[in-house]
C-alpha cells in the first residue's frame, strides 16, 4: 500500500533572517505534506513566534553531550526547551567540514533521541564513491555506524542526500533514486520496528519534486537552497 503523506523538510544552513521567516509566515497554508523548517538556531524563537503552528520546527546540528564545558554548542535538551521537534544530524557539510564521523553521529542521534526530538539522519555518497560503485555499501556502512545501535523501537527519519547531488543541481535519475531508496529502506527494516521514511535531498526544487517525490519508497524531500525563496519552497510544498 502506498503512503501518500510525505515529509518536506527545509534546510536554511547559514541563511535567513527575521524578515524571510516574516515573509515565509504570511505565505504558508496548511498542506497534506507535513513541513519542517530548518532554520539557523538564532531563528528558532521567531519561526515558533511567527510560523503557523502546522509547521514543525528542526535544529541543523546538536551536541552530543547534555550539557558542561562545550564552548559554543548546544544540546538537544535546550533544543527541546525552544519547541524543536526535529533535527537535522550528520548533514554531509557536518560530516565534512566538521569531521563528524558515523560514531559521533551515532551520538548526536542518541542524544536526540533521549530529549524526545525526531532525528534526520543524513547519509550518503560522494562522487568518486559513486563512480567506484560504492554507492551502497557507502550508505550501509553509513547506517551501520550512526543507526545499528539505536534501539529499534525508536522512530528516526533517514534523508539521503547524495553530495555530489547537494548545491550543484544535479540528481540522480529516477532508477538510481528507486534503486538507493529501496536499498536504504530494506536496511533499515530490518533493524527498526516502525517503518522509517527515506526522504530524498540534492538540488530538488519545484520543477523536479513531483517526480521524485512519486519515485517508490521516497518518504519526502530534504531542501536546502530551493527552501529559501518563498515561491519556489511553497511549489515543492504542494507537490
Ligand atoms: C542540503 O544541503 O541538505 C540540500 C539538499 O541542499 P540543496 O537542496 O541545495 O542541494
């Protein structure tokens, strides 16, 4: 049986400001898709302040630990404390230039987990992996290190997101996709009890979405660069 209800989730990175939030708030109308704002932290107060509250709010990164001497981070307990729902955990610009590795991503989700926040766990290849044919074992040791220790009764969303897809306008096609998602989604059947959607980021945007967003076990879309100009993220939002 095929689940119409997909997952939209915007990832800001290092952009916005109260204005765009301001904007993006007059323009958003409920829609059958679940949507999930990824702002910067310093925006988190205004999106609950002005955000319609269908909108879910997500973190792009949190700490591993709960609290103590970790000068400039912040933990999902204080993520929790500001109505964050979701957060975004091994986002490949994490992973590369922060180093974050599978186990500290492992962490991350923990931690989430534990403050009752929904993790997106952000796997996926490089390119030089992709043309080494590596691509899936690159996303099962991905899942391996950052997953296979999470108590299956958990609930977590998966966002693939293959890098060299991320900010060039580039995707996959449509059988890579199928192949990767399904790949990804027998993976984690087989560990979590609850099924675990898969959603799908790299260059999606409002032309391509309704394409790839039809593509079988594609649970959603994870947007950065589309997500920030208001016309273009309502689009993929009503896709
Ligand atoms: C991302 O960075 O999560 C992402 C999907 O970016 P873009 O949509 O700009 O490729």
């Amino acid at each position: 049986m095929k689940n119409n209800h997909k997952i939209i989730a915007a990832n800001w990175k290092m952009n916005g400001s109260e204005e765009l939030m301001n904007e993006f708030s007059k323009f958003m109308l409920a829609k059958h898709n679940e949507i999930i704002i990824c702002p910067p932290f310093t925006l988190l107060d205004s999106a609950k302040t002005l955000l319609p509250s269908f909108i879910k709010i997500g973190a792009q990164n949190c700490s591993e630990e709960d609290k103590g001497p970790f000068t400039g981070e912040i933990s999902a307990s204080m993520l929790q404390e500001k109505s964050v729902s979701h957060v975004l955990i091994g986002h490949s610009e994490r992973r590369t230039l922060f180093k974050e590795t599978d186990d500290v991503i492992f962490k991350k989700t923990k931690a989430a987990i534990k403050s009752k926040l929904t993790p997106i766990v952000c796997i996926g290849e490089t390119l030089s992996e992709k043309k080494a044919n590596k691509t899936l074992q690159v996303l099962d040791c991905q899942i391996d290190g950052s997953l296979a220790k999470i108590n299956p009764h958990e609930q977590v969303i998966v966002a693939y997101e293959p890098v060299w897809a991320i900010g060039t306008g580039l995707t996959p096609d449509e059988n890579e996709i199928k192949e990767t998602h399904l790949h990804i989604k027998t993976k984690l059947g087989q560990h979590f009890n609850a099924d675990i959607p898969v959603l799908y980021g790299g260059s999606a945007n409002a032309k391509n979405c309704s394409q790839i967003i039809s593509i079988d076990n594609v649970g959603g879309l994870l947007v950065g660069g589309a997500s920030l100009t208001k016309h273009e993220f309502i689009a993929i939002c009503n896709c």
